[in-house]
C-alpha cells in the first residue's frame, strides 16, 4: 500500500538512472543513514566498540571482496592479505611522515594494497576458478609471513606488533587507544557510506557491465571487445584498495594495536567470503547485511548461554559455537543460495503487492 | 647484491659441496610429500565424483583420526577401534549426503564449497567435544627405526618407508576402482554433469555416499599416518592448506597429479627450507608450496595432470 512506484513518473533520464529509483527507497536510505549516525547516541562504548566499528569494518571489507568475487568472478581467498598491506602502509605512512593528514594516509594505503592487488591479480589472466582461489591463497601466506619476518614493517620494535598512533581530525582524536568510540564509529561509517556510494555507481556504469561481462562468460566478453587484463586487473585493483582501507581502518579505529593474526585465514579471508556468500554475491546491500549476520552470530552466540543461565565449560562453549555456526551456513546455503540480497528482493515484491494477494 | 647473492648463488655452491645432505632433505622431502599426497588424494575423489571443492578433508583427517585414537583410549583394541571408524565415516557419509548434498544437487561450485567450510566447522566442532582437545599419541605398531643407506654416508626411517609404501597402495588401488569399475565409470559422470548423470539413470544418492565414504577412508589412512607421526591433535586439520597446492599443481581432476604434486611439493619444500631458508630469514615453508604451485600454474593453467581446458563460447 505505502511501497509501490505507481504513479512517480520520472522525466528526466537522470531521474531515470537513479541509484534508488523509488521514492520510498530514497526515503528509507535516508533514514537508515541518520539513524546510523545517532547510534552513538543510545549506544555504550562495548556495543561500539566490539560490534558496531568491527561491522562497518567487515562491511567495507565485504564490499571490496565482493566487487571482485561478485561482480568481476574472480575467486579470491587473499583478502586478509590485501587488508594486512593497508593497515601495515597506513602504519608506516603515519609513524615515518610527520603531519601527514590520517585520512590521507588511509587513502594511500588502500593505494599501496591496491598496487598489491594488482601484482597477485596477474595470474588471473591464466588460472580461473578454483585454482584461481588457490593461487590467492599465495598471497594471504607470503604476504603476512613476510610482514612478521621483516623488522622494516613494523619499525623495528621489539613486539613485532603494529600500534595505532594518536592522531586527529578537525582538532578530534579519531585513531589510537585514547580515540573515543564515537568519533572512530563516525570516521567507519563516514567512509563506509562513501565507499559503498561509490561502489553502487561503479558497477553500474560501464565498469561494472564489463565486469559483470568477464563473469559471466570471459571468452564471449573479450569477443565483444572488452580488454581481460584491464577489466581483471581493475577489479583486483578496487577491491583491494577497498580491503586495504578497511585493514587500515581495523588497526586504527578497531583493535588498536595488531600483530599479523589479526588478518589470517579464518580471522578475515574465510569470514568476509561467508559475508559476501549469505550476504548475495554480486550485491553492495547484500555485502552490508552479511557482513552484519556473519559479526553478529558469534556474539550472539557467545552471550546466550549465560543470558539464559547456562553455565558451561569455555571450552565445550567454543566447539558449541564452532558446530551452530556451521550447522546454520549449511543451512543457509540450502534455504538461500543467492543471499539476503534474493531475501530482501522477494520481501519487496511482496512489499508492492500488499495488502493484496495479486 | 650480497642478498641476491645468497638467494642465487650461494645455495648452489652448498648443494654442491654437500651432495649427502641435499639427498637426505630430498628423501626426507619425498617422504613428507607421500603424506602431503595422501590428504590430496581426498580431495581430488571427491572432486572426481562430485565437482565440489570439499574443504572439510582436512577435517575430516582431525575427526577419523580423533574417533580413532578416543576409542583406544576407552579400551577398545586396534582392530575393533579401525572397524568402528570406519563405521562412523561411512555413517558420516550418509549424514552429509541426506542432510546436505541432497539440498545442493546442481548448485554452483562456490555454494558447494562454502557448504563444505560449514561442514569443516561442524567436524572440527564435533571431534573436539566428543575427545577433547589435547595432544593424543597414536601406538599403531609402525616400526620408528632409522637406518643407513649408501654405506652410512644417509639417514631414512622405517616409518617414513611404511608410510610411503601405504600411500602407494592407496593410490594404485584407487586409480584400478576409478578406471576399471562400473561405479568409477559412474564416478566421472557424475562429476561432469549432475543433471545429465541422473538422466542416464545414475543413482546419484548411492555414488555420493560411495564417494565420501572413500573420502573418509582415505582420511582416515591420512590420519593414522600423520596422527602416528606428530601426535593427534587440531593441527592436523590444517594439513588441508598444505594439501592445496598439492592439488592444483598436480590438476584437480587426477590421481596421479595428487601423487606427483605431493611429492614436487614436499621436496620442493624441504630443499627450499634447507639451502634457501636462512638466507631469506626460516619458516619459508608455508608459503613456498603456493609460490611453487603458482609458478607452475601460470605456464599449465590447469595442473600438471589436469584434464584440459577447453573453452567454447
């Protein structure tokens, strides 16, 4: 009754083109914006800290993979080695240059994993598939292996650990320990919001339909004229640069302080690729909303049991937790293949046809 | 030019100069590539006979080989424990089969292998709560003696010679089922196509459950032999990233490929490790065999032994 797009004519082909073509939508994207930015409001610093800044952090992460994996079909399991090159450039940018401007520094570090990308990006021109993903696999290995074994990276001190230094904007302490919660939130979901904006307009303009194309069929899609090794290597060298602001992002604004775990296998490549999967490859809302699933189920499950009054072992509670999470991607993967992004496609239909049945 | 020097020259001269120990890191580099081998050979079946890429082999080794060693621990003897096993892995194939794969018939690639990390999670979950998550030993009876060869000038070890005949064995008895049997036959249809499988009357249910049940067994070979060696423990789980170049240097598709892939790569990696390593800083290992694997890749995109490519529009 109050979702339909009858009757909101567009006359213009810019109004035609929008990125949210109904009203309503608009409306709603508006809305939810705000309300993201009122959530420090109501929110204390452990809702901030571990869910809220950890899921705009996976969320940019998510966005990044799935433009590569979504939209350009390039299988790729690098990611928590292309986030490690960002945070450890944004480290080395922020401690070496006196003065430089942090956001500036995060943007040149998503450069530096950018040019990362790009060279791991190289044999995708040869390997598809599955070997491709294997052959990322390289990269996440080498990457933080060479990270840890080189003094150069993490200036040399004794920990072998990465420590946001203090650093402001607009005369607001946004990154180190002392850094509200607030205004490192804020900074997240600055950059998520611009990020996925831009994101949104990238793959629907001809970028995005020569992605889409090499996806699709790369043989027929080199037929029609499109170039493999830029469209490839372009698509490795976005998403990377998004992975690389969101690994910057998670040391200065998240954790603080790291050491190469914090970008492992299981710790970031594996969870942002469930991200994508439930949240619907080839969709930038499905990145969000899976990015959101896959942060909040484990702290759900780690807070149920006592919430409930149930006093178990840790240890029988990790492998617990272990078994649910992978009881409920299988089956989420049986439910729905395609995503909450099928989801919320399927509820909207439903959206315009109420209240009635046809 | 010193560093370059280290990595391109000096390693040459000491292999050179000690031609023993660069035989020695060989063998010894064969001898873990028959084990590399061995956990690659669960993927490439499974692979074979259902197009899916099953991350949860690795798992798999940790839980065959956590059951195992639990059951002799309460008791059970060796022959008793090996039967019930093999009664949970065939058990498991059912579940995974009825539960699972059922649901994700003609699915993408990709689903199937999320599917698969899932149930990488639920085993490794699983194992642990049932048997705890300790370092367990593994008393098989395989003899541990080193022993001379070449007049004394190398070391090699009965195990290692065990273990490398079992692989063997393994391999030549699964590369008759696969070419010579009508379910081999069946196998490789199914892997080509689901639909088209089913529609030429293949019963789809029996070979995934045949399959996994292999895939199990096989598993379980794996992990009484690396169990045996190294203790059982949760990093045998994974042996499944070491198991990964093995797999697309020797081809998804081919037995053989998993053979010789893992034995290139456990060679491969020991040589690097022993001449290379101290110049490039240790601990190359983990990242050497997706490097190797890699170079190898871009010259034959499709593995060693891979069938070939072919691409139509």
């Amino acid at each position: 009754m109050f979702y339909r797009e009858a009757g909101q004519f567009k006359t213009t082909y810019q109004g035609d083109q929008a990125v949210f073509p109904v009203f309503q939508d608009k409306v709603a994207v508006i809305l939810v914006i705000l309300a993201a930015y009122a959530v420090p409001l109501v929110a204390d610093e452990y809702w901030l800290q571990a869910i809220f800044i950890q899921f705009l952090v996976f969320a940019l992460m998510a966005i990044g993979l799935n433009i590569l994996m979504g939209y350009a079909g390039q299988v790729s399991l690098g990611t928590g080695a292309f986030a490690a090159v960002g945070a450890y450039a944004c480290y080395k940018l922020t401690t070496n240059i006196e003065g430089m401007n942090v956001i500036v520094a995060i943007l040149l570090s998503g450069g530096c994993a950018a040019a990362v990308g790009v060279v791991f990006g190289l044999p995708s021109l040869r390997i598809k598939g599955f070997y491709l993903a294997v052959a990322t696999l390289a990269a996440q290995f080498f990457i933080l292996w060479l990270f840890n074994k080189v003094g150069w990276f993490y200036n040399n001190n004794p920990s072998g650990t990465i420590t946001a230094p203090p650093r402001e904007l607009f005369g607001v302490l946004i990154t180190g320990p002392s850094a509200s919660p607030e205004a490192r939130y804020i900074v997240c979901l600055t950059f998520l919001i611009a990020f996925a904006w831009f994101a949104k307009n990238l793959v629907r303009g001809r970028i995005g339909r020569n992605w889409m194309a090499i996806r699709d069929m790369d043989i027929a899609a080199e037929i029609i004229g499109i170039r493999p090794l830029q469209t490839k290597l372009l698509a490795f060298a976005i998403s990377s640069f998004y992975c690389g602001v969101a690994g910057a992002l998670m040391i200065f604004c998240w954790l603080g302080s790291a050491e190469t775990e914090a970008f492992d296998l299981a710790n970031v490549s594996f969870r942002v690729l469930f991200m994508i999967i439930i949240g619907g490859l080839g969709s930038i809302g499905g990145s969000i909303m899976g990015a959101a699933f896959i942060v909040l189920v484990p702290i759900f499950l780690t807070n149920f049991p006592p919430m409930v009054g149930l006093d178990i072992s840790t240890a029988l509670q990790k492998h617990l937790e272990e078994i649910i999470f992978g009881v409920m991607i299988v089956f989420f993967l049986i439910v729905e293949p395609e995503g909450f992004a099928r989801l919320w496609q399927i509820l909207r239909e439903k959206l315009r046809k109420w209240p009635f049945p046809y | 030019m010193e560093f370059l020097e280290s990595i391109l020259v000096t390693p040459f001269i000491e292999i050179w100069e000690s031609p023993y120990y660069f035989i020695e890191l060989v063998l010894v580099g064969l001898s873990t590539g028959v084990l590399y081998s061995l956990v690659a050979l669960g993927f490439v079946l499974i692979f074979k006979a259902s197009g899916m890429f099953n991350f949860a082999q690795g798992a798999m080794v940790l839980f065959s080989a956590l059951t195992l060693v639990g059951l002799m621990e309460h008791g059970v003897p060796l022959w008793a424990a090996l039967i019930l096993t093999v009664a949970t892995m065939v058990g498991l194939a059912f579940l995974v089969e009825r539960f699972m794969l059922r649901h994700l018939v003609n699915q993408e690639g990709l689903i199937l292998f999320m599917a698969t990390i899932g149930l990488n999670f639920i085993l490794e979950g699983t194992g642990q709560l049932m048997w705890g998550s300790d370092v367990k030993r593994l008393e098989i009876g395989i003899p541990d003696q080193p022993f001379d060869i070449l007049g004394g000038k190398i070391l090699l070890n009965t195990f290692d010679v065990t273990a490398a005949f079992i692989g063997a064995l393994l391999v030549v008895s699964l590369a008759v089922f696969f070419q010579k049997t009508p379910m081999g036959r069946a196998l490789r249809a199914v892997a080509d196509d689901h639909q088209a499988a089913l529609s030429v009357g293949i019963p789809l249910k029996t070979i995934w459950i045949a399959v996994w049940t292999i895939a199990g067994i096989v598993a379980l070979v794996a992990g009484i032999v690396w169990g045996a060696k190294s203790g059982v423990q949760f990093s045998l789980s994974l042996i499944a990233l070491k198991a990964l170049p093995v797999l697309i240097l020797g081809g998804f598709t081919s037995v053989p490929g998993a053979i010789v892939g893992g034995l290139i790569i456990g060679v491969g990696e020991k040589v690097a490790e022993g001449f290379w390593g101290p110049a490039l800083g240790g601990a190359i290992e983990n990242w050497f065999a997706y490097m190797l694997a890699l170079a190898f890749l871009v010259f034959r995109p499709q593995g060693l032994f891979g069938e070939k490519i072919i691409e139509r529009v």
